[in-house]
C-alpha cells in the first residue's frame, strides 16, 4: 500500500515538474513568458509601439531592425542592436523592449518609448532686446526639436561666449 502511494505521489510530482517545464508561466500571469535565463529562439510575430506622439510607429519599427516573420533569440543580440540604434537617434529619454506575448514558439514585442520633450518656445529675460535678438540669431533654435543636453549645452556656451566677447 506504502509503494503505491508513493508511486502515485512521485507521478503527481512529475506532472507538476513537467506543467513548470512547458509554460514558464509567472504567478498570476496567463500568458507564458520569456525565460531571460535561457535564451530561446522565437518567430516573431508582430511589433507594436507605444509612447511615439512626433514619430511615425512603422517607421519607427523599421529603424528598430526588428522585422515581423523574422527568427530571434530571446534574451539576444538583435533586440540590445534595437534598442541602441533607437537609442542613437537621440529622440528617446527611455525605450523598452518588452514581451507583449508569446504564443508556442512565437513571440510579439512591444517597442515602449518616452519621446524627449520638444522645444515650443523660450525667451531671455535680463538682456536688452538688441542682445536678445543677437542670442536668438546665435542659438538658431528650431520650434519642434528634441530638447536634449547637447543642446542645452550648446546653447548656454554660445551665450557665454556672445557676452564674453562684449
């Protein structure tokens, strides 16, 4: 009687395993994900984005060099080239690359982005309008660029270097 409770409880155990091995399912979660632990190669099935409000989303699928239909290694090379050639365009404070969902050997990916904030206007107080206008022709802001560091940068030495030459 002893062996065959133990028999069934070492069979009970073994389904249990095997359900773990199958699905890689987190608590709570009903899609399977992506194990980062041991890379799997997946179809891709389809790319979405979020957050893009200035910029085309196919276009932005594109440029990723994700390609729906096309074989890739989760964790990989071809998502971390994704993300820094997003990165390099320098439109971007934040991008992820996330699991939207995975079907059987398919994967679906969703490209999040937080767009860097645009230049809609600025001013100079403190300065004659004569020294305004020269500053304003010196920065030669553009209504609608990304406002990035470089571009602060640029422009507070272009202001030094206006008023250090007075």
């Amino acid at each position: 009687v002893a062996a065959v409770i133990m028999k069934k409880i070492i069979a009970l155990l073994c389904l249990v395993y095997a359900g773990n091995l199958n699905a890689q399912v987190l608590p709570g979660a009903k899609e399977p994900v992506a194990d980062y632990a041991l890379p799997t190669e997946y179809t891709l099935g389809g790319i979405t984005v979020s957050g893009a409000q200035f910029i085309d989303e196919a276009a932005l699928i594109r440029l990723s060099g994700l390609t729906p239909g096309e074989k890739i290694t989760v964790p990989g090379d071809k998502i971390t080239d994704a993300v820094n050639i997003l990165w390099k365009q320098g439109l971007f404070s934040d991008i992820r690359i996330l699991t939207e969902k995975i079907s059987s050997s398919t994967i679906f990916l969703t490209i999040r982005l937080q767009e860097k904030p645009r230049l809609s206007k600025f001013s100079l107080t403190g300065v004659s309008k004569v020294d305004a206008d020269k500053i304003r022709e010196s920065i030669q802001f553009v209504k609608g660029k990304p406002v990035t560091e470089t571009l602060k940068q640029n422009a507070l030495n272009k202001i030094r270097a206006y008023f250090s030459d007075k």
